[in-house]
C-alpha cells in the first residue's frame, strides 16, 4: 500500500474564514495516518496559528495612519534619531540663515535713524540762532509741532499762586522739582505756562525762595515747545493734590485756565538764571 493511498480523491474541508484557518484545515486532512496520533498533535500544541483567533499580517488589509504632519516632497521614512538629526540642522540652518537678514535690517534702520537725527539737529539748530519771536496772542495747539525750539518772547505777570511743581526731578545728582508758572497776558491774549527751571527740594516752600518770585510785569524769553509724552513708568499725576510727576500740558493747562502752550525758559532780564535757581530758588 502506497503512502498517498489514504488520501481521499475528495477532501471536504469545514467553512473558513481565514486563509489560515484553510491552511490549517487542509494540513489535518491531507496529514498520514501515523502522523494523526499525539505526537504530532503535541509536536504542535502551543504553535499559535492552531488557535482561533489568531489572524495573520497575510490576512490583514494595510491601515493608512495620518500622522498630522505635512510632507514634503516625496515620502522619506526616517527613524527617530534620523529625524531628531534632521530637525536639529533644519534649526541650525533657519537660524544661520536669520543672521544676515537681521544685521541688514539693523543697519538699513541705523543708516534711516541717522538721516533723521542729522535732519533733526540741523533743523533744531537753524531755529536756535534766530532772534526770538514775539508770540502771537492766541496760539493754535496745531501748529506748535512746526515751531518747536523756537525761541518766542512775551510779556505778563507770573501767577506764583498757581505754581505747579512737577517732579522729583535730578539734578545734578540732588532731588528736586520742576516749577511751572501761568503768565497771564495782557490785551486779550492768552495765558500760557513756563518752565522756569529746577529747585532743590529745600526750596520747595516759596517762604524760601522769595527772591525767585518776580512781581508786576516781566518779559520771559524761552523756546516753546511741544507738550511732553508720559512714559509707561511714570505714574499718574494728581492734581486735586498739587501732586505733578509729568508734565501734562492739557492738563495743566486746564487747571489753571490757561492756553496748552509750553515755554522752557531761557533767560529774562528781572528773573534769576536757571544757572541760579538751585541757590536762590
């Protein structure tokens, strides 16, 4: 008797679902006779395609996974490490790249600032050697951008009763103020504040600094400017308190009734220099 007489010409196989499960089917019924006994079965006992529910990659359909990242040209399938390396030079390379771009912006913006400076200067300067000016009775607020350092002249009684002092302001390594006085105007014009200079904080009282507070008629002589810009530092001032840490010309302005224009004082025939007021007030 042959050893293939036992195979029947027609095997019936059980329904499958798998192409493993046919496989394995198929090996059983085609298996010799001596080969059915235990030792065979023990042979495979623990072989993990005889279970049930084990499917083989054969069996599987391949999943499409999104990743969230966008490809780049063509798909390159690197390790970690490999990107991690990649992703380093990509870095190293965008900041070499940013090198250059930054110092030509700095340099076109320093070369611009520059040009501007130099204008500025000049401009300030040409305006500085002129004779004063006579300033008008009424002035538009408008218009002082186009007259800053301008020297301007007036005539008009300091109102020392009003006087604001903006500070602390240094000096010379020494704490004190700002004094800011109305000068009311004849003949219809408008009042305006000025900038008469520092004073230590020893002449804040003006018990101590009568010799800096003219009577009657006196001409100022100062160049006029524009109203100052607060910074983000500087607190809030508090008028209702005499309390002024910035120059806030509508303010002040308001406060005394006066016009919202700004003249720094310079020099005056009946005042005291600026030179002078930190030892006579």
């Amino acid at each position: 008797m042959s050893m293939t007489s036992h195979i029947p010409r027609y095997i019936h196989l059980p329904p499958t679902r798998t192409f493993t499960g046919t496989l394995r089917a198929l090996r059983r019924a085609t298996a010799p006779p001596c080969t059915r006994g235990s030792l065979y079965i023990r042979r495979f006992a623990h072989n993990p395609a005889e279970e049930a529910n084990f499917t083989s990659i054969v069996d599987n359909s391949p999943d499409l996974v999104k990743s969230g990242r966008r490809h780049g040209p063509g798909i390159i399938i690197l390790g970690n490490s490999a990107r991690s390396l990649v992703t380093q030079y990509l870095i190293l390379f965008r900041n070499l790249a940013l090198i250059p771009i930054t110092a030509f912006a700095l340099g076109t913006w320093q070369v611009f600032r520059l040009g501007w400076k130099t204008e500025l200067i000049a401009r300030f300067e040409d305006r500085l050697i002129k004779p004063p000016l006579p300033l008008p009775p009424r002035i538009d607020p408008e218009a002082i951008k186009d007259f800053d350092y301008r020297k301007v002249y007036t005539t008009g009684r300091l109102c020392h009763e009003q006087e604001m002092l903006i500070g602390p302001r240094i000096h010379d390594g020494n704490d004190g103020f700002l004094v800011v006085t109305p000068l009311e105007r004849e003949d219809g014009a408008s009042t305006v504040l000025v900038n008469r200079g520092w004073i230590p904080r020893n002449k804040k009282s003006q018990a101590d600094r009568k010799e800096g507070l003219p009577l009657g008629q006196v001409t100022v002589e100062g160049l006029l400017r524009e109203p100052w810009k607060k910074n983000v530092f500087t607190p809030e001032n508090r008028p209702e308190l005499g309390q002024f840490y910035f120059p806030d010309v509508k303010q002040m302005a308001e406060l005394t009734r006066s016009e919202a224009v700004w003249i720094e004082e310079t020099m005056s025939n009946l005042l005291l220099d600026i030179s002078r007021y930190p030892a006579s007030g």
